[in-house]
C-alpha cells in the first residue's frame, strides 16, 4: 500500500530512487535493525551494505541507456532491466526485484526483459507532496481522466429534452442548440458561451431548409 507511492512517478529519473513513503521507511529500519542485531554484523559491514544499495539505486534509476548495458544486465540491474519494474501492467511489473544482482530473478524467473509501454500505476493519483503522505494511506486509486466527449455529451442532453417534450417532431435543431449551450457552459465554467447573432435572412433559410411547417424558430 506504501510503495504504490514509489511506483506513482509517471517518469524515472535518480530522484525517484528516494521517493518512499515516510511509513515504509519506518518499516524497513526497524526490520533492518532486527536483523543487524540478530544476525550480529558489525557498523562497516551496515555501513558497506548501505553505500553499495544506495550507489546502484541511483544507478538504476537514471534514465539513460549505454553500450553494453545488457552485457551488464547478467550479472547487475541496469536501468532497462528496472524500467519494466515500474510498469503500468501487472504482469510486466512482477518482475525484476533486484536491487544490485540480476541473478536473483534469473534464478527465480522472475526476469523480464521488455521495454514497458508506460511508467507508473494505472489511474490517477497525487504528484504534490502532501496529497502523496495521503495517498499511502489509501488503498483505493481513481480512474484516470477520461477525454470529454463534448458531441456524446451533447446528444445526451438534446435526447432528454426531445423526451421531455414526449418526441414531438419540429424542435430537433432547437433541442440540439440549446443541449449544445447548456454543455459548454458547464465544461467551460469559466467562459461565457455566446451565441452568434443571427439576421432574419438567416433565420428564414433555417426555418425553411429544418422546419418548413413551423416559422418560430428565430426569437
């Protein structure tokens, strides 16, 4: 639940490497502790460990790509090994685990050596600092926006009023303007949605070419 935190940057880069929820820092230390004291290592082998973990952390987690990084990625975790780690797709993602060694995963299969399509989770979730302590604490994820379909929106409207009028015919057009005002106002809050002006010649034509049999279409 904490580490989708981790997960949630939409783009990697070294940064993305400290990016840990404050819980699950917790959580690591203290098991961290328990196994330095059980286990009895002394400060310079802590001290090695930690260094070694944080170099190759930041190495892979720069977005860059060298020649005979795959060579490498047989034996260490190298930045495109990594990136398939933090995709979008669950079963891309379930993959490469290692911190330094890749052998691990070739060990346990959990290899994988594909390109991701994305980088993050899927849905939306907060980027800013505050909304990030929240969302760590959440189990949920919401959907992620989806495009406005403005023309969708818009005959949807026009349809109910067409149904409140019980589908008397003549006022298509009327129901379709006035559908299309009322949705562009609402999505475009911010904006005065002005009709333009139409002259009587206009209002005629329309009249004539949508409704021959009513004339009360202009006002």
């Amino acid at each position: 639940m904490f580490h989708r935190l981790h997960h949630n940057d939409p783009s990697l880069n070294v940064s993305t490497g400290f990016r840990v929820h404050v819980v699950e820092l917790f959580i690591i230390h203290i098991l961290k502790a328990v196994l330095i004291i059980v286990m009895g290592m002394n400060q310079m082998m802590v001290l090695t460990n930690e260094l070694v973990m944080t170099l190759f952390v930041m190495f892979h987690y720069t977005n860059i790509s060298f020649k005979g990084e795959k060579w490498l990625g047989f034996v260490f975790i190298v930045p495109y090994l990594h990136r398939a780690h933090h995709s979008t797709e669950c079963a891309e993602h379930d993959s490469n685990y290692g911190a330094v060694l890749s052998v691990w995963d070739r060990l346990f299969t959990t290899l994988s050596e594909l390109e991701p399509a994305a980088i993050g989770i899927n849905g939306s979730s907060p980027l800013d600092f505050v909304n990030l302590l929240k969302f760590g604490f959440t189990l949920q994820t919401l959907p992620a926006p989806q495009p406005v379909n403005l023309k969708l929106m818009i005959a949807e409207a026009a349809y109910y009023k067409a149904e409140k009028r019980n589908f008397y015919p003549g006022y298509e057009l009327n129901d379709w303007l006035g559908a299309e005002k009322e949705i562009l106002s609402m999505v475009y809050m911010d904006r005065k949605v002005q009709e333009k002006p139409r002259n009587k010649i206009q209002c005629n034509y329309l009249n004539w070419l949508y409704f021959p049999m009513r004339l009360d279409f202009c006002h």
